[in-house]
C-alpha cells in the first residue's frame, strides 16, 4: 500500500502544475482576423516541450466560425512566440455557415460577440491540454480621419497645430504615429511621404492632437507639405488615415482692408489666418434689434484660456463695421495665433484664426 502512494505522489509531481503553462492573447488587437489567432504567446515554466496548439472561434449567434489545428513545436520556459512559419503549415476549417464562408474568403471576422479558445496540447507526454479562452465584442474601427490643417488648405501658420479624430472603438494602449514631409514638383502627398526625408515623423503620441514639435524645423513658407496619422499598438497598425496636403502661403489681411472697407466675417473665417495689426476689423449684418456683441478671444497655444478685459460692443440693427482693439490688451504677444468666436444674433458661431502684430 506504501508503494501505490509513492507511486501516486511521483505521477502527481511529475505532472505539470496548476497554472504552469498560459496563453496570451489580446482580442481587441488580434481577434479581427484570422492570421491574428497566431499572433498570441504561449508562457511556460515547465521547459522545453514539444506542443500543439488548437484554436476554435465561436461567435454567439452564428455559432463556430473556425477551428485551427497547428503541427508540432517546440517552447520553452520563458515566453514562447509561435515559429512564423506555423500558420503556413497549420489546419484552418471554417464552418460552413454564412459566416464561416464569408471569413474564408477575406479571413475577417465581422462584428460580433466572439470567443476565442485556445488549447496547448503536449506531444509525447501525459501531460493534460492547457485550455484558456477570451472573449470579446468586435466592433469595425471606425474611418479614421484628419482634421486640420484640411486638406488642400492653405495657412499662414509655420508651426500649426495638428489634429484629427481619435481611434474609435479605442484600444488600450494604442497610440498615434505622425509623419509630415514636403511635396517636390512633381509629386503626389502619398509619393512624398514614402520617399522624402520627413520633417515630422512622430511616435508615441497619446492624444489626437500633435502642437508643432520645437525640436522640427518650421515649415517654409510657398511650399505644400503632405501629412498622415497611424494608429497602432506595439507593432500592429489598427487603422491608417487618407494622405491630406496644405500649403504654406500666408495671405496679409491687413493689406486688403482699408479704413472704410471690411470684409464680412463669413467670409474671413472661410478663408486663411487673419492678419490683426493691432485691430481686428470686420462687417456683421444684424437683422435684429440693438444687442451686445458676443466674442471671445483664446490663444491657439491655449484654447482653453480666454483672453480676458475685451472692450464691450454694441451691434446695431442693420450694417456693422466691428473694430476690435486689441493693442492695449496685454495678453497680445507679437506674431502669436489667436482664435476669435463671434456668436451671431441667428445664434450661428463664426470662428476667425487670426495672428496679432504689433501695430508699428
């Protein structure tokens, strides 16, 4: 009897413990398509072992999707990638239902609730299967776009500041990558970021929104640059926006406008950064009675700072030729980018970007 326990507690020994082999995977980067399914890791203390490793993929409503079966291979203790030749040599079954067929052809899982469940089976052991599943709601990324500078626009701006739309559905983890370069006569924007030295080519970036890095030489004024964002995470690319363009040409407002014209303020803030030497001057029809006029100011560096001790306006009914002075407000730095918002009496906002000069 002695022996027969002896013998029980060396096989439970030699069997591997509780928890000694997991598998890593992360859905929301992988789990879109098949080729992601090889892209998880196998963590092991018990040596090296040869394994095969199975996958089935379940969608809630449509049931199994597929099911992968890999040849042997070897791991070890530590992390284990899978060899990147597995998937070649591996067993792909789809089901042969709607979706089943549909992610033959393209190896994209729609949208919907999956769960993923894999299984490491050793190879000439009595060692039991390690089984971990995952599950996740696999949402399309949404199109991911620029925002400014807008495409095709031109701006006054040698340092803009610059935008676009976050990755939706987000991603843990995920950043932003943002390359800008110059477009040479005859080029397209997508051949000048593939072949021209870069003069932003920016990693790491947390939010959707890079200000102008100092360390980057200030864009030139008469030449068209092109731009792109990449959202990603580690080195997997999530979603790409299209190759937008803008040129750098700055046009003097303050040459156009005399002491007895004004251009409307509809059409300033269609147009390129105003230049305010000291006063800002437009024209507003207002259809209504008296009313005070409702403007802000905020600096472009510092949206959410607005300047304060404005002068207080009166719109008028009819026509109105607005001066604004803002040379004896001290909180005008020379050749610094401001935003004006003026709340219409139609209760439409009107946005102007405009640049302070020091009247001279």
């Amino acid at each position: 009897m002695l022996k027969r326990y002896i013998v029980v507690i060396l096989l439970l020994f030699s069997l591997p413990a509780l928890g000694q082999t997991t598998i890593q995977f992360i859905p929301e980067l992988y789990g879109r398509n098949v080729d992601g399914l090889f892209r998880c890791a196998i963590i092991s203390t018990g040596g090296r072992q040869s394994v095969t490793l199975s996958v089935v993929v379940k969608e809630r409503k449509a049931g199994t999707v597929c099911i992968i079966n890999t040849t042997a291979f070897n791991i070890a203790t530590g992390n284990n990638v899978l060899p990147f030749t597995i998937a070649h040599n591996s067993s792909v079954q789809f089901a042969n239902t709607s979706t089943g067929r549909l992610v033959s052809v393209n190896h994209n899982f729609p949208e919907g609730d999956y769960e993923y469940c894999f299984t490491v089976n050793y190879v000439n052991h009595e060692y039991l299967p390690v089984e971990q599943c995952f599950d996740y709601t696999l949402a399309p990324f949404a199109e991911l776009n620029l925002i400014d500078p807008y495409d095709q626009d031109k701006i006054c701006d040698q340092r803009p500041l610059l935008t676009w739309q976050p990755l939706i559905p987000g991603v843990p983890g995920a950043m932003y990558q943002l390359v800008l370069a110059e477009i040479k006569s005859g080029q397209n924007p997508t051949e000048a970021l593939n072949y021209n030295l870069p003069v932003i080519n920016q990693s790491n970036i947390l939010s959707p929104v890079l200000p102008y890095p100092s360390i980057a030489p200030q864009l030139e004024k008469g030449k068209t640059y092109a731009w792109q964002v990449t959202a990603y995470k580690d080195q997997t690319v999530l979603n790409r926006t299209a190759v937008w363009s803008f040129k750098v040409e700055c046009q003097d407002s303050t040459k156009k406008i005399s002491d007895d014209g004004y251009r409307d303020i509809e059409d300033l803030a269609k147009g390129n950064y105003y230049i305010a030497a000291g006063v800002l001057k437009f024209a507003v029809v207002n259809p209504y009675q008296s009313q005070d006029l409702k403007y802000e100011i905020s600096s472009l560096d510092k949206p959410d700072k607005k300047v304060k001790h404005l002068p207080k306006l009166k719109l008028q009914s009819g026509d109105n030729k607005i001066n604004i002075d803002l040379s004896e407000n001290n909180a005008f730095n020379d050749n610094a980018y401001y935003i004006l918002k003026v709340r219409l009496p139609n209760g439409v906002v009107n946005s102007l970007r405009f640049i302070y000069i020091e009247p001279k």
